[in-house]
C-alpha cells in the first residue's frame, strides 16, 4: 500500500490548525473539512502523524467513502472494499456509527450490516465460516452524513489526547488537545515567558513545554496499530527515533503555573514530573490579583473558572476574578493575554478590546477563546 487515505478526526475551530500541523509534517495533500481532515500518505505516516500531531482526537485510515441510500447499497458497496487488505484473520472489528440527516438513520442497523459485509468479504478471502476476534483491535466506524458513507479503522486506540503523563486529573479538566492549540494560536515562541494564571493541574503549561521543546507529543504511549502486522513495527523504530532526535531538551524554557488551590497544584506538579518536566516548569500558590512579573513581551495564556464549567453559583466571584485578571494585564503592558471561557464580553471586565476571537469546543461545552495582543517586541529584544 503506498498511498494511504487517513482522517485527522478534530474538535471543532481546530480543522484548520490540525491541517496546518500536517503540512508541517510533510503531507501537502490535505483536505479540510468539518470536524475531520484527510490527508494522503503510506503506512509510515501513519506512525509519524500519531506521535505527532498534538491537536487531532484520533487518526483513521479511510477505508472507503461512497452513498448510500438502502440498506442494500450499504451491504454491497461496505463488502466490496479491501478489508482483507487491513484485517487479518483474527482481528477484532467492533463496529461503531453516527448517521447525520440521512435516509439511513438508525444507527444499530447500519452498523450491523457493515458488521455482515465485512465478515462475508473475509469469509471469501480466509475460507472459514467463523472469526474468533481474539488478535489486535481494529475499530471499525461507519458515518453517514448526508447519505454519504465514510467506513474507517481506528489507528490511535485512546484518544491523542491521552500523552501519558496525567494519569490524575482535577475538577473541570481541559483536554491537552486543547491546552495544545491554545498555545498554537497565541503564537507564542519559546524565547518568550507564558504564565497560566488559572493553571489548574497543568496541562497548558506542560502542552508549551512540549511545544517549545519540539517534543512529540505521542512519545510516551502506545497505539492500536502498533499491533497490526500490516504496519512493520520499525517503521514505528523509525518515527520514534525521528521523534528523538527533533526533541530539543535543552532549549531554555521560562514557563510558569499559578493558582490559589494547593491539591490542583500537587497534581499539575505529579503531572510535570510524569512529562519529565518538573525542573522547566515552575508552579506557586498564588491569586491572579498578586501576579507579577520581570519579563517583557510574554503571554499569559489560560482557562479561568467559569459558572458553566465548575457549576458555581456566585457569578460576582466569577467576574471579580476576570477584573483582577484584567488589572494584572493592564500592568503587564506589553504582554498578550489568551483567554478560553464561556463568559460573554469578557472585554467589558478586562478593560481593553479583544483584537480576536475564536469559537472552540472544550468538550461539548461551546466556548471562545479570545486574544488581546500587546506590542511586538523589538527585533533586538
């Protein structure tokens, strides 16, 4: 196989950025879409994109895309694709769907009748009646949108946003794929300070490590296609021997966490030390209204509390907790503050106009991520 049609599965307001990430990586045949970007590569590239794109929830290998509008059409055209091609003979195949404003609506029947093609095609392919499943783990998903089918199998097992390193997590978690493109879209350089005010366990201060270091963010776990002999395990050698030498460990970091609660702190602080970062990122006890700094031209970059987030009651204590952020930037005067949240016109509570917003998804929770840009720095600075 040596092209290969893969599927960047993204929250949404992050398509174009994954897409960015993977051209990055190499692969210029990229295709965006909502919710998903497809992209073209071979079987190495399957490794390379799970170790490094920190953005995306999964990659897919598109198996076959076509319409469907009966459940014949699905059974005929799902068997004659080249499953035999990825599933050995004892591979496990659950079936999962989502059908989306289409003629073919239940989902248990579709994903059946997918389940009943596959294991008819590799009837014919194997000569046997019966599959055991009890070999690797091939996660088949059949979407339906709009009468179009798109049939994948999963290649990352847990999600990307599983790095390896937060095994415990605090109230109201933000998903490191998140806290990842947070960074990404600060435009935030390693040369520069970042301070999370509201750090919480940690996870947007260790995700900028990572991004500053240049440092796969896929390198201390473990993938579902690791196990399938149709991938040679040293093409997985070779990414993460890539991966090794790309990671810049020495690269001066001045990355700093802050909170008023002391157990989120011991968790952000496990969590560092799990990333191998206890020693490049540094964490205090500390209320927003005291924070300080000797840098110039940094970021601060957070995911304050909010009443929807952390089910609070007191909205006042919310909004004081906003204008105390919004005095803090005022005396950081050429720093650039990068705020998530589902309050409506923070600006009104920052004091100063934000100069961009961004709708994104922390979870299902609808939410913006708003951007107020301080100066640039001199070309000497």
């Amino acid at each position: 196989m040596s092209k290969i049609k893969l599927q960047a599965a993204t929250a949404f307001g992050l398509e174009a950025l994954v897409g960015r990430e993977l051209k990055d990586l190499g692969y210029n045949e990229v295709e965006v879409e909502n919710g998903k970007v497809a992209f073209f590569t071979n079987e190495e590239g399957i490794c390379r994109s799970n170790l490094w794109v920190r953005c995306a929830d999964r990659i897919s290998v598109i198996i076959g895309e076509f319409t469907a509008k009966s459940f014949e059409e699905l059974f005929q055209q799902t068997k004659a694709l080249p499953w035999e091609e990825w599933l050995p003979l004892d591979a496990r195949f659950p079936v999962t769907g989502k059908s989306v404003k289409s003629q073919l609506h239940s989902v248990p029947d579709c994903q059946a009748i997918v389940k009943k093609a596959i294991v008819e095609k590799l009837k014919d392919t194997y000569g046997v009646s019966w599959f055991e499943e009890t070999g690797s783990l091939y996660a088949i998903q059949v979407a339906i949108l709009k009468d179009v089918v798109t049939l994948t199998i999963d290649t990352s097992g847990k999600g990307l946003n599983k790095r390896g390193y937060r095994a415990l997590v605090g109230e109201a978690p933000l998903k490191e794929t998140l806290a990842a493109a947070m960074v990404y879209l600060s435009h935030w350089k390693p040369e520069r300070a970042l301070i999370d005010p509201f750090c919480g366990t940690g996870t947007i201060p260790i995700e900028a490590a990572f991004i500053g270091q240049n440092r796969a963010p896929g390198l201390k776990r473990e993938f579902s296609a690791e196990l399938w002999p149709s991938i040679p395990g040293k093409y997985w050698d070779k990414a993460r021997e890539e991966a090794q030498d790309l990671w810049k460990r020495n690269v001066p970091l001045n990355i700093y966490g802050s909170d008023i609660d002391g157990n989120a702190l011991r968790l952000a602080r496990i969590h560092a030390k799990e990333a191998g970062l206890e020693e490049r990122i540094y964490f205090q006890k500390l209320a927003v209204k005291d924070l300080r700094s000797r840098f110039r031209f940094g970021h601060l970059i957070t995911n304050p509390p909010y009443g929807k987030r952390l089910n609070e009651d007191d909205e006042d204590e919310v909004i004081k907790l906003y204008e105390e952020l919004g005095r803090v930037f005022t005396e950081l005067e050429d720093w650039s503050l990068h705020v998530l949240t589902t309050l409506p016109r923070p600006e009104q509570f920052i004091g100063k106009r934000w100069d961009k917003s961004r709708k994104l998804y922390n979870g299902r929770l609808e939410c913006h991520y708003y951007q107020f840009f301080g100066p640039r720095p001199p070309k000497n600075e």
